[in-house]
C-alpha cells in the first residue's frame, strides 16, 4: 500500500484529495515521505478532516478531535527523530 492510501486510512481521509492537496503544496506523490505527508493534513486539517466551520464564535468544530491530537503527537515524534538522526527541518 503508498504512503497515500496508508495515511489516508489511518487518519479517516479522502485519498484523492490528500493526493490533490499533496501535488498542490509542489511534492511528487511517490517520493512523499511520512512526514511531509502529516504536514500538508496538518496545514490542511480544515479541508481534510471532516468538519464544520461555527460562524458564531468563528472556530472549527471536528467530528472527531482525537485524529487532530494523533496527528499532532505523530508530527511531533517523527520531528524529533528526523532531528535526532542529524535532518535539517
């Protein structure tokens, strides 16, 4: 299974359109890594996961607000690996 469709299975996602939102952001889909992938759901969570936007007090409310603090604990582990192998963020 790609990067893609594992992500877009783990965190509850449309896989076309984390693909669309990937080529978008200028990375080629098959040499995407884990963690670029997080990134663009992470700047893209909106438009991702499933949500509905309170006008009222202009938040987003997300269906399911643990996928958010998943991706946030996994985007934070793998950057901190990426620095502890020597990467450059």
């Amino acid at each position: 299974m790609n990067i893609i469709k594992q992500i877009a299975q783990d965190y509850n996602i449309n896989p076309k359109a984390l693909k669309r939102f990937v080529k978008e952001s200028g990375l080629k889909p098959k040499e995407l890594t884990r963690l670029q992938a997080l990134e663009v759901i992470y700047i893209n969570a909106p438009d991702l996961f499933y949500c509905r936007a309170d006008e009222d007090t202009g938040t987003v409310e997300y269906l399911d607000i643990n996928l958010n603090i998943k991706l946030c604990y996994e985007l934070k582990a793998l950057r901190e690996s990426k620095d502890f192998i020597g990467g450059v963020l």
